[in-house]
C-alpha cells in the first residue's frame, strides 16, 4: 500500500470530522432502528424488516469504508456468517471479512484500524477477520469458518476479489459438497445433543436448539455447497424438495423469525434463548392475550413448539434426500410384499401409499415395530405419510379393522416406540385429534418442564423401561410389578390419555376419563377393561397425592386410600401409572424418597385389601406388629431379646405407628452403639436410603432443648440438603426421637452420611440460639413464578395439636426460615411434611406452644404475621 502516513495534522482533523460523522450515522442507525421497531410491532414481517436493517448498516458500512481507505488499496471488503446472508436482526452481530491481494503493512493496518473505530464508535460493533486468499483456503479447514465464508456478501470489492474468493473456497480446495454436507449433519446432531435433542425445553433456544433457525440455514448452507443455490425454492424443479415442504419451510422460518426478533427487542440485546424473564413480556408484544384456557405466553410457547416439530421433520427428510444426491439410491432390499429397506430406511414399495388408509400406515408402523430399530422412514415414504395425513380417518370416523390395528400395535412389539415415532410424524394426533391439541403445549410453570405431548410420551417411556424387565435403580418395584398386569396395553392408554385434556379449561382428570371410556368403547373394549382405563386416568393423581400430602402411617389414611382403589388390579395399574407419571414430569422430580414413599403406600394398601375394608387396622394393633418386627430384626443382628427390649421401650408409641420396623430397628442400634441409657446423650446418625442414591435418613436422639428442631433444619440446609420429610416425636424423660429423609439440593452438598452425622452433631453439641438460617438470593427463575403465600390453621384430628399448612414459593432455605420463625415463636414441631411441585411449595407442620396444647387464636395470629413478613421479605429480594 503507497499511501502514506497521514500527519499529526491531519490525524487530528480525521479524528473531528470522524467522530461527529459517527455520531450522525449512530443517531441515524438509532432512529432506523426505532422505526424498524414499529412496523414490527404493526405486523410487518420480520424476515423483509431483518433485510431492511442490514441494507441500512451495508450504508454506513461502505461509507466508513470510503473515508478510511483509499480506493487504490488492494483491500476489499465482504459481509460474512449471518450479516453475509443479508438479514440482521435488532441485535445481531456483525462480521466483516477484509480480503488482501497481500500480507497488509503497517500502513494498510492504521486504515484498517481507523475503520473498525469508526463502525464502533457509530454503534455497529464489527467482529472482523483480515485474510489474504491462501490464508482465507487455510482457515476454512474449520467447518465453522468455511460456513461463514459460503455466505459472503460482497460490501465493497470488485470482480477481481470475488473471483478471488470464490477460488479460494472452491470444492477442490475446501471441502468438496458431500465433504460439507456430512460435516453440517454431523455438527447439527452435536448441536441438537447439548439441548437433550429436544426443542421442547421451558427455555428454548430460537436459534441454536433443535427445529430452531440454526437447523433452516444448516439446509440453506448444504444447499449453497451442493447445487450453488441460496434458496431452498429452485430445489423444488431438481426434485430435491417439493413444493408443499418449500412452502412449510418459509412459513416456519417467518415465524421464528418473528419470534426471534421481537427477543431482541424485548430484551435489549442479542438474546437467542426465550427466558422466563421475556416469555410473558414477548406474547404481550405479539398480541397474545390470555383466554379462559390458556395463558397468552402459553399459546405462544405452543406455536414454537410445532414450528420446530415442522422443521425437524423436513429437515430429516431433506437430509436424507441429500445423502442420495451424493451416494447414490441405494439397491432395494425387500421386506415382504408392501415395504422393503433402502440404505437401512424403511419404505412403501407401492408408489400410492398409503391410499388414504391409516390401516395401512397402522401396518408401516408395525412392519417397523417387528424390524426393530432402523435409520428411520424412507423420505419418499415420509413425505407420502405428511401429505396424506389430513385424508386419514380418526378413530371416530375409521373402520372396526383400522381400530383393531391401532390395538394390534399396542399389543405388539415396542408398542411405547410406535407411539413415539406416529407422536412425531403426526400420526397419532391424527388418529387421536385430542392429542394433537396438546402437541406442543406448555404450561407456564417450574413444575412440568415438558409439552404436553413430550411429558405424555415420557411417561409412556417410562412404562416401557417397566416392561423391558430390566432392573432400574431409579424404581424399587417396578419391574415386579410390570408382569403382574393383566392386560398391559390398558395401562399405556391410561398413560396417553392422563394428560390429553389438558389446557381445555375445567378438570383435566375428569375430562380426559371422558376421552378415554369413548376411545375405549369404540375400539370394542369390554366394560371391565374401559372402566379400568377411565379410573386410572381419572384418579391418576390419586396415589401421589396420597403419598406426598398426606400420613401414610396413618391406618386411617391408608383404608382411605384403600377404599378409594378398591382392588389390588387397582392398586398395580395405579402404582406403576403414578410412578411413570412423577418420573416424566420433571428429571429432578422422581427421586429415592419417593420412589420408597410409594413403595410404602402400596404395601400398606395391599395388606389392608387383604385383610378386607371391613376390618381396618387399629392403632394399637399396628404398634404391636411393627414393635414385634423391630425385635426381630435387632435380634438378627446380634442384639439379646432383653437388650433389644429395654431400646424399644425408650421409643415413643408414635414411632412403632409412623415408621417402619426397618428404621426403628437402625434408630435402636444406633441407640445401642451410643452406649449407656443416658437421656441426655446425643445421637445423631445418618445413612444413604438405597445404594447408589443420593437420598440420605438422618435420625436424632436427645434431651429437649429449645430450638433443637430448628438448629437441626438449618444446620441441614447449609450442608446442602433439602428436605423431603420431617418427624419429630417425644420420648420418655423429655428426650426426641426426630428423623429427617434428605436429598442433596446442590453441588455443594455433603454426600458423606457420617460427614452430614458428625458436622450436625458438632453444631448440636453447642448453643443452639447461634445457629442462623444462612442468608441467599433468590434463583432468577423463581422471581417469575411468584406465588402468594397462604397460611391457614386448623386442629389436629385427636385435638393435640395445631396443624400449619403453608403454601408459598419454594426457594433455596425456605424450611430454614420457616423453622427459625417456629422457633422465634416459642412452638415445638411434632412433624413436618416437605412438598414441592416446581415453584410451588405445600408444607404442613404439627405444632403445639411450650405447653404442647394447640395454638390459641393470638399465636396463631401471631404466627401468621411472623411467617408471612419473612417468606414477603425473602421472596422480595
């Protein structure tokens, strides 16, 4: 480059008249911008709105180029990666490629640095990259940057460097097309893998996740290698894409877009994930009013949702496709008289498949079944299914032998599997027009962290891994359960349709029993069967209900229950629907507790079946078997009969009716190994709840002390453990027998059972007014899920104490608090039930005063103001 240095002079002058033109062009830029805002707001679509913007910035681009460098530089100037495609977002970023004919000198580097300032300081923060042609060829060996450099848009340079770059990322120099094309595909599955290879996520991201725009420019970048197309369209003519899938494409992509760019106005910066912190805030913007069913940012999410699906399902097929152009139809390999193989993809051998007859796409999805796993469905075949979709009858409309093929698949191999892949081709909710209501549906909440439809799916896979008879840590029973059943496929229509009412306004359970007795009596099932399916989704809330909120050591809860399920068949399906059901909720939701809290409901409901309703178990007589039991079990384990005795007496009555013979046998060896009969002797033990589960029991034992309950709760909560259950029970001589069923609630948690016993018996050890409840700050997604707390009293059935029911958000020491508070009010804790549904927390607490009566009118009143100004305070900051 011969330009020389400018001068001191004129380094200043540059400087002045380049910094009030920077101002000119931001507030210029600004204004647009605002503009653009507007039409947005007015419906203008965002993808034409995204082309205007970077029409605007290619302005001030290439003017800032024409005042920093000289026309006869050897520089040329390209918008590259997504500015390159000429559509830039409220936010998006913007990269710059600077072509040299040559290694840039000093000089060129000055007017270059003069340049990327001056975009800067006019408010478009350019990303760049400087490279002479080779090194352009040696950079592109990354996939990364040769897709960027694909999509180069001229800015400022002549036919001599576009034909410079061209050459230098030919095929014959960078990646040949089929090369790129298994790259890119190759890259999209690592890419789908870190979102769970779902777009049904609570936060998705528009642009990097599953079905998102990142999944529409992938084809768009393989059909730019393949053919030298940059848009899908002129694919239709060379039979690549057909006209309908083109069209779907568009229509999807327009609406991410849409999305995408009201995203970044909402949140003022380049924010590709839909937060909670904007989803209400973007459905307000984009009109999404709430309704008696459903919330605005609901129907939002739900649109998504089945604008990803649509994506994923073109673009497998269009990948597939692709894969041909490259390699070539493979031989046919016959599977019988209608289907055969092709490159390991299913395919209809008869070009008018399916004729409009779901029995016959009832008869793929078996074929497929019998096969086992395959690559997936021919795209021929695919797209044959996706157009015939809407000429296919639903079961209302469709013939006994079509209903009988849907049940042959239930009955078959991999039933769970067909579901999965009809759910995802839209087969099922074709043939079940209730379920593609749900498809794509969210409910805005921390409690189901799934769609509708991928949460039902869930649970079906759930009851697969049940069938398989493969043991599962995760479930105790389970798989003992599973060959029990009388008919399984019941279970799995119980499964589909638990949730398929959902969003419709009134009760869900019972509208969906409804859809199911109707679905069952038109597929020709007997009453006995069609009344088991229409319970089971009815009461399907039935069991964790039970077990999570109420006393299942109460024998008064248990023939409850047991009345309610009527019968052991009951029981089985019940037991299994609602272990499913938990587990495909939410990942964090099923775990070792729960998973023996059912275990335990279940049992006891089955000895009070087999004993008959009629002859419901007395307290007394409960205490004496589990007393029984205990002594049994200390015996075994090397204990004398009279030793064994003389511990159990120190225990309260309470502990033989709430507590299995198995814990208090633990609880008395630990007494045991404490030595001695010393009331005041501490002891604090703790042990995992199954092996290989981080659930852990902790047991305390010792003399009364005021706020013992609380140091106990907050000492737990800052190890790190959350918990799930709490009992605290009087002993002789004022001693407490208290236990506690843990979980760890996050990285830092001790995991260590005798660590978690010794630092809770140190802290114990002390004085217990020092122990505070540690100070935190509220999770960001919580702060959306605001709940207003409710406190209600009410007297204990056999009038002994108060029983506080708390409703309110859950947060990170939320128990803490609320112990503390008991505790600050002078009330002791009898015990304390811990429930968490997502955002939502439901405790209840047996409490009395100092004089262990029930609370009077002031302290309950008192209480109440206490609680709520803390759980306020907190929830605030």
């Amino acid at each position: 480059m011969d330009a020389a240095a400018p001068s001191d002079a004129q380094g200043r002058s540059h400087a002045s008249a380049d910094a009030g033109w920077a101002q000119a062009r931001r507030e210029a830029l600004a204004a647009g911008a605002a503009a653009l805002a507007a039409r947005f707001d007015a419906g203008v679509d965002a993808t034409r709105l995204a082309a205007e913007r970077a029409r605007a910035v290619d302005a001030v681009v290439a003017e800032a180029w024409q005042r920093c460098v000289p026309q006869e530089s050897a520089l040329s100037l390209f918008a590259v990666g997504g500015y390159g495609r000429g559509g830039l977002f409220p936010h998006s970023d913007i990269d710059l490629l600077v072509l040299a004919a040559r290694e840039p000198d000093g000089a060129a580097e000055a007017v270059l640095a003069r340049f990327f300032a001056l975009l800067w300081d006019a408010g478009l923060p350019a990303s760049h990259a400087v490279r002479t042609p080779a090194q352009c060829t040696a950079a592109a060996a990354d996939i990364s940057v040769m897709t960027a450099l694909i999509e180069a848009r001229p800015l400022v340079a002549d036919a001599a460097a576009r034909a410079a770059l061209a050459r230098a990322i030919a095929p014959d120099r960078a990646w040949p097309a089929r090369d790129f094309f298994v790259a890119k595909v190759q890259e999209q599955a690592r890419r789908h893998a870190r979102f769970g290879d779902t777009s049904d996520n609570l936060e998705p991201n528009l642009k990097e996740g599953p079905g998102g725009l990142r999944d529409l420019q992938t084809l768009g970048w393989i059909a730019r290698r393949a053919f030298g197309t940059h848009e899908l369209e002129p694919l239709v003519a060379l039979g690549h894409v057909g006209a309908d899938e083109s069209a779907a494409l568009e229509r999807e992509g327009q609406a991410l877009a849409r999305l995408r760019y009201g995203l970044h106005l909402v949140a003022g910066r380049a924010e590709e994930r839909l937060r909670f912190d904007h989803q209400k805030a973007l459905a307000e913007r984009l009109g999404f009013a709430d309704d008696a069913r459903n919330l605005g940012v609901e129907q939002m999410m739900q649109g998504f949702y089945r604008s990803a699906a649509v994506v994923r399902r073109i673009g497998d097929r269009l990948h597939q496709r692709f894969e041909e152009h490259f390699d070539g139809a493979a031989e046919p390999e016959a599977v019988d008289a209608r289907f055969e193989l092709r490159r390991g993809y299913l395919a209809a051998r008869d070009h008018g498949w399916p004729h409009g007859d779901i029995g016959e796409v009832f008869e793929l999805f078996a074929t497929w079944a019998r096969l086992g796993e395959l690559r997936g469905l021919h795209t021929h075949t695919a797209r044959a299914l996706a157009e015939a979709l809407d000429d296919l009858a639903p079961y209302t409309a469709a013939t006994a032998a079509q209903r009988e093929a849907f049940l042959g698949l239930l009955r078959g191999p991999a039933p769970v599997r067909s579901l999965e892949r009809m759910a995802r081709l839209g087969v099922l909710g074709r043939w079940i027009p209730a379920f593609a209501q749900v498809s794509g549906r969210m409910q805005f909440d921390l409690f189901h962290v799934y769609t509708v439809d991928q949460h039902t799916l869930a649970v079906l896979r759930n009851l697969a891994g049940f069938a398989s008879g493969e043991e599962d840590a995760r479930f105790s029973r389970a798989h003992e359960v599973w060959p029990g059943l009388r008919k399984p496929e019941l279970l799995l229509l119980a499964g589909l349709f638990h949730d398929i009412a959902k969003g419709r306004g009134g009760d869900h359970s019972e509208l969906g029993a409804v859809d199911a007795r109707a679905f069952c009596e038109a597929h020709g099932l007997g009453e006995a069967d069609t009344a088991l399916v229409e319970w089971l989704v009815l009461r399907h809330l039935l069991m964790s209900v039970t077990a999570q909120k109420q006393d299942i050591a109460d024998p008064a809860v248990i023939h409850r229950f047991a009345t309610e399920v009527a019968d052991r068949e009951r029981l089985d399906y019940l037991y299994l629907l609602t272990c499913a059901d938990i587990a495909g909720t939410s990942p964090k939701l099923w775990n070792a507790w729960k998973d023996r809290l059912l275990a335990d409901l279940r049992d006891a409901t089955r000895l009070a079946l087999r004993r008959g309703l009629e002859h419901p178990v007395a307290a007394a007589e409960r205490i004496a078997e589990t007393r029984e039991a205990a002594a049994t079990l200390l015996e075994a384990s090397g204990i004398g009969a009279a030793d064994a005795a003389a511990l159990l007496e120190r225990f309260p009555a309470h502990s033989f009716l709430r507590a299995r013979a198995e814990q208090i046998a633990w609880q008395a060896r630990a007494l045991h190994g404490a030595g001695g009969d010393d009331p005041g002797l501490a002891v604090v033990k703790a042990r995992l709840v199954a092996a290989g589960s981080p659930a852990m029991e902790v047991f305390v034992h010792g003399a009364d002390r005021d706020g013992l309950f609380a140091a106990i709760v907050v000492t737990l909560d800052r190890l790190g453990l959350a918990i799930q259950q709490a009992r605290a029970l009087d002993g002789p001589g004022r001693t407490v027998f208290d236990s506690f069923q843990v979980l760890p609630g996050d990285a830092r948690a001790d995991a260590d059972p005798q660590v978690v016993a010794r630092k809770l018996g140190a802290v114990l050890a002390g004085p217990l007014d020092r122990v505070r409840p540690a100070q935190r700050t509220q999770p960001r997604h919580l702060r959306h899920f605001r709940i207003a707390p409710q406190v209600e009293f009410a007297t204990s059935a056999d009038g002994s104490a108060t029983v506080l029911s708390l409703v309110c958000t859950d947060r990170p020491g939320l128990l803490a608090d609320v112990a503390h508070v008991l505790r600050s009010q002078g009330l002791r804790v009898h015990d304390a039930r811990i429930a968490t549904f997502g955002a939502r927390a439901e405790d209840v607490f047996r409490v009395t005063g100092e004089d262990k009566q029930p609370l009077g009118g002031e302290a309950s009143a008192r209480l109440r103001e206490a609680l709520l100004a803390r759980i306020d305070g907190e929830e605030l900051k």
